[in-house]
C-alpha cells in the first residue's frame, strides 16, 4: 500500500461522501486506503463513514466512542494505517484532494521524513490564524521546529516516523510534538487553501487553551525550568543582599532597618522554595510525560475488517 489517507471526522455528514469521490478520481494511478475517524460526532457522520465503507473497497472507517479531539482521531487513524506514507487531510474541503500528490512527490524528490503544505493567504477565520500562530511560535521555542515551516494539519508522514509515533499510548497527544522528537529531515510545499464549503470551524477558545497548555506542559518542561530560573535567580540576589547588609552592618556605612531584614529573609526563602519546587517539578514532570495510564482514545466500532497494528 503507497499511501493511507487519514480523515478525521467531526459533524460533516455533508462533505464526507464528495470529499471521497473527488479521492477517487485524483488518486486513480497511487494504491491507497482512506481511514475515516468519526470523532464522536453529533450529527449522522457515522451512518456516512458506515456507508462510504461498505461503498468503496479501500475505505475504513472508524467510530470514537466519544469525541477525543482532532490529534486523538489521527493518532488513532494512525494505528490503523498501513501505507508507505501517511496524508492526513480534514473533512472540510478547505485543503483539497489533488495536493496529495504534491505532498507525496515533495516526499520522494528529498527524501523528506515529513512535508508539511504551506499556504499563500489562509482562508480560516481571524482567530483560528491567530491562535495557529500562537501555537507556531510556541512550538518553535520548545520543540525547536524551523521558525519559517508552518504546522498545518494537512501533511504527510513516512512510515518509519508513523511507526515511532504510533508508540505514544498517553491520553494528549500532539502530533506535531511527537513528529519533531523523532525527526527533523521535515519540508513543505505550497498548496492551495479554500473556504469552508459546509458548517463553521470547530476551533473555540477551550480548544485553543488545551492546545496551548498541552504543547506547553506536555513535550516540554520549560516551565518548571523557568520556575527553577527565577528561584535560583532570587536566592543569588538574596544571598548577594545578605552580603551588602552584613559587611554594611559590620562597617557602620549602612544602618539595616528591620524591613530590609525581613525583606531579606522572605527572598531568601522564597528562592529557596522556588528553586525546591523547581528542581521537584523538573522529576514529576519528566515522570508525567512518560508514565500515563489513559489511553489517547477508545475504538467504539469499526468499518473494513480493520485489525489495528501492535508493538512490542
């Protein structure tokens, strides 16, 4: 199989069966499968995904028993890929079929683990580019991600870095945070991007929040070492206070009033907590990202005889 087509599915009972047709036609010289994941979708996307399964020989479908998020859907349509090369493409048509190709020929040209689609002018509304650039900027700090390559959701990945990321069995995952801890032989290309043809983005404030936190706490711990920055910043100018107060004190240039000396020991040990908590936050949080019992989705049913890959 050359390449597995993963759409994850939410609320789009409209566009799902065109979406695949236009598949069909573009595709006809590549040997491919489309993994449908419905993502505990509300209205009749899963009647859809059961129809177009049985419609098409090389489609598989997949239902969420709840709606897990857009990264929980691919990672699960993931699993259950068995291409060469991994597309993951949303169900909206604002990205469409025909730049498959484009990616997968970027891919072979440089011998790219990963190629991203970049865009000329983005068609989503005001706040999604927002807070995608918010996230950009955020990923560029902590995962290291080339400042000038865009993480957009519609990309392709090789199958020596599906196989490293389908290795993640936490219950957040962030796919582009997973692609760049295994690699960084990563490219883009230019392709078109049009407007939503049905419904609204489904990108809303709490979604953005959890994205944020989830890039900031999950493939980073950053954080604690800023806190432990501050900490151990503060106990030096305590301990660099301490020092003037003494030697002025002992000299008789400075005369010590019990504020400073009480400012004095509330630095010294809020430094000393800080850098404490810090050093304490540096275990749990390593222990956090590597040890999590909940599972990143739970399959309710399944479309295609798909039997999903495992590892030892």
């Amino acid at each position: 199989m050359e390449l597995s087509i993963i759409i994850p599915v939410y609320n789009s009972e409209r566009t799902l069966t065109p979406l695949l047709e236009r598949l069909m036609d573009c595709l006809t010289t590549y040997e491919f499968e489309v993994i449908l994941i419905n993502d505990g979708s509300k209205d009749r996307s899963e009647w859809v995904c059961s129809r177009l399964a049985n419609r098409f020989s090389n489609v598989r479908a997949v239902s969420l028993r709840r709606n897990f998020g857009e990264f929980n859907a691919v990672l699960c349509g993931l699993n259950f890929a068995v291409g060469q090369f991994a597309v993951i493409i949303d169900d909206d048509f604002q990205n469409p079929p025909e730049a498959i190709v484009a990616l997968l020929q970027e891919a072979q040209a440089h011998e790219y683990d990963v190629v991203y689609s970049r865009y000329e002018q983005k068609q989503h509304n005001w706040f999604r580019n927002a807070g995608s650039d918010l996230t950009n900027a955020l990923a560029t700090y902590l995962l290291r991600k080339p400042s000038e390559l865009y993480l957009s959701s519609f990309k392709l990945i090789r199958r020596e870095v599906i196989d490293e990321i389908i290795r993640y069995k936490g219950p957040y995952p962030y796919i582009d945070g997973l692609i760049f801890r295994v690699t960084s032989n990563v490219g883009s290309v230019l392709v078109p991007h049009h407007s939503r043809q049905e419904g609204r983005s489904n990108y809303t404030v709490r979604k953005l929040i959890s994205l944020f936190l989830t890039v900031l706490v999950g493939y980073s711990v950053l954080p604690l070492r800023v806190l432990t920055g501050i900490g151990a910043s503060l106990l030096g100018f305590s301990i660099w206070l301490g020092i003037v107060l003494f030697v002025g004190k002992v000299t008789g240039w400075l005369v010590v009033r019990e504020w400073e000396l009480a400012f004095w020991i509330v630095a010294m040990l809020g430094g000393l907590q800080l850098l404490f908590v810090g050093i304490l936050g540096e275990y749990v949080g390593r222990l956090s990202m590597t040890q999590s019992g909940m599972p990143p989705y739970v399959v309710k049913r399944t479309w295609g005889l798909l039997e999903e890959k495992t590892h030892d």
